[in-house]
C-alpha cells in the first residue's frame, strides 16, 4: 500500500468530511497496522474509516472481522463509542489528521501519524497523552500517557507557499527533486510532476531565477488541481491509486473513481502483488526515513543505557565509604590468602556475592 504524501492526505481528508457530525459505532483494529472506526452519519447511515498506521487514511466499504479485540480496541470502545465527530482536519501540510471527538467523559482528540512508522495518539482537551496505538521516546520526542503531545513540524506548510517561501524552501545542495520531495513534503511522485511540467532536471543541483519561476508556476498548477480519483493501471494490475491523472505516468493507463477513498481502498485490495510504482526519488526518501528511524532506536537504547549507568554510579557514590572499606579488606586478605580461601571465607557475607579467582574480579551487590 502507497504511503500518503502531504498532497495525498489533503484529498483523502477532504473526502472524510462526509462523516463530522455522525456518531462512533463501532472501533476494530484487526491487526497491528490498521485501525477502524464505524461511524453512524445521519442522513446517511453507516461509514467506514480506515486508518492504515504510518500510511494512508480513506473511507472504506467494508471490515475485517477480529477474533479478540486489542487493548487498544477496548480502549477506544470505551472511550469513543457514541462519541460524535466535531472535526476532521490535516495539520497543516504535515502528514497528521486530527479529529475532534465530543464524548461522554468530555473533548477527545485523536490524531493519525501517516510518517515513519506511524502511530494513532489520543489526547485530551489539552493535549496531553491518554493513550497511543504505540507508546515511544525518542532523543526530542516522548509518545507517553501524561506527557505533552508534540509532533514534527517542517519550516513550510507547502499549501499556503508565496513565490519567495517556495524558493527558500528548496534553498539546499540537494537533487532539485529530493528538496521538492522531502523538504516541502510532496513525496517523490508530485516532486517529480512538477520538474516535469516546468521542464526543469530533476536532478539539478543549482537553479536559475527562471527555472524557480517556473517551478513554482508548475507548483501552483499543481496545487490548484481538481480532483479526478484514478486507478494507474499495468495491464490488469493496480500499481497506484491517484487524486488526479499526472504526466508522470503517460505511459500507463488510467481508470477513473468516483472517489479517491474508493481508489485508495483497490489498491489496498490489490495488496503485496500489486506491482506497485515507487519513484527511485520517494525510494530514496524511505530509505532515509527508515535509516533515521534506526538511528532514533539506537539514540533511544543508547539514552536508556546511559540512565541505568548514572543510576549505578550515582548508587556508588552513595555507598562510597562502605564499598571503599570492603576493598580495602579484599586487598589485605589478598596478600595471605589465594581466592579459593577468600571464597571460603565470605561465604554468608552481606554484600560480598562472589569472588571469581579465574577472572580476578569481585561481584558486591548493594
């Protein structure tokens, strides 16, 4: 399944809207990637969203059944069922949806992370954490119950640009697609939409005023589009589901939608045989986010490791004199007694828990 693009996300979320006002019915979540809520629309009868972690959101015709429902689940039927939406809306141009529930224990917020590996983060009027699908800390970043709810944010909300915020933006030493990808958030298929329609290389490393006139024309063009749900078609197979028809798949067929959330969930059907297109530009953009997410693992394992060594050092100083005393004893009985006969001797002893004459070391617990 297509992960959203910022682009992505404002179409789908504009679709969703069709549910505010209408009631939870019902939460599933039947695996560890997706989560379901069943809505009661007035006027309009059930609706379903799907909410696919870390990778897309759309409206959906139909459910899984689970066999014992998550945690998670539980949470969110006691928390949400009956609850109506107020709001649904993206941040920005982030790749995070928040919707506004009014329950009966008050105003709820939950909100949908389609980056990285995705999460779906419930917080009070407040915005502090009450629970989330997965719970993690990274080096400038807590997703814990109790702690403040903060989230990425990029320098640019890529859909309310001017000409000079635009060219600010893609103002680095990077292939002109990367910086229209990863740094205004559009994903590798519209960076490259864009390059193709203001005929500038995507591979540039340095563009002239002109070119940048040009790009942002193509940019403008872009943004200003209807949307036209299509299927991009490989013979028989679904490789992409798309808000409107792009130059960058000329080659492939299309097949219209009546929806971009009825297009999203034919590609989600088509599942891992799809043969779905990445552009080598979002490949690239994965591979980062994926090397990130690992190094934000070790900074994490690394930080924890470093807590537990200032605990056992701060524990040490603590008890400095008594474990300075104990060294002191060891060192004298050393010179008359080998460590098989220390061994004998501190049997029973308090702290002293073994002597190890092999290695020469000594196990004092405190």
């Amino acid at each position: 399944m297509k992960t959203l693009s910022s682009l992505d996300t404002h179409f789908a979320v504009k679709e969703a809207q069709a549910l505010l006002g209408g009631r939870v019915d019902k939460a599933y979540h039947p695996n560890k990637e997706e989560v379901l809520l069943q809505f009661f629309v007035p006027g309009t009868g059930k609706r379903l969203l799907r909410i696919l972690v870390g990778k897309a959101l759309f409206l959906s015709e139909s459910k899984e059944e689970q066999e014992e429902p998550s945690g998670f689940c539980m949470f969110l039927r006691r928390h949400f069922e009956n609850a109506r939406l107020m709001s649904l809306e993206q941040q920005g141009s982030e790749r995070i949806v928040k919707l506004l529930f009014e329950t009966k224990e008050g105003e709820l917020h939950l909100f949908i992370e389609l980056f990285g590996q995705g999460n779906v983060v419930i917080t009070d009027e407040k915005g502090i954490i009450v629970n989330a699908l997965q719970q993690k800390t990274w080096a400038d970043r807590e997703i814990k119950k109790g702690k403040e709810y903060v989230f990425p944010k990029k320098g640019y909300d890529a859909f309310t640009l001017d000409e000079k915020t635009f060219a600010r933006a893609l103002d680095s030493d990077a292939d002109l697609v990367l910086r229209l990808a990863k740094d205004l958030g559009l994903g590798g298929v519209y960076a490259e939409e864009i390059c193709l329609i203001a005929d500038v290389d995507k591979k540039a490393k340095e563009v002239s005023a002109l070119e940048m006139k040009k790009l942002f024309a193509a940019y403008q063009k872009l943004m200003a589009k209807k949307l036209e749900p299509c299927l991009v078609m490989k013979g028989e197979h679904v490789i992409d589901a798309l808000p409107f028809p792009l130059v960058s798949y000329k080659d492939k067929e299309f097949k219209p939608c009546k929806t971009f959330s009825e297009a999203l969930e034919k590609l989600h059907q088509e599942g891992v045989g799809a043969e779905e297109f990445v552009s080598q530009h979002q490949a690239a953009i994965e591979r980062i986010e994926s090397i990130i997410a690992s190094q934000e693992k070790s900074i994490t394992a690394l930080l924890k490791e470093a807590e537990e060594e200032h605990k056992k050092g701060e524990l040490i100083y603590e008890q400095y004199t008594l474990i300075s005393d104990i060294l002191k004893q060891l060192n004298t009985a050393r010179k008359a007694l080998s460590f098989d006969e220390m061994k004998e001797r501190i049997k029973g002893h308090k702290m002293i828990k073994e002597v190890d004459g092999k290695e020469k070391k000594v196990t004092i617990e405190i």
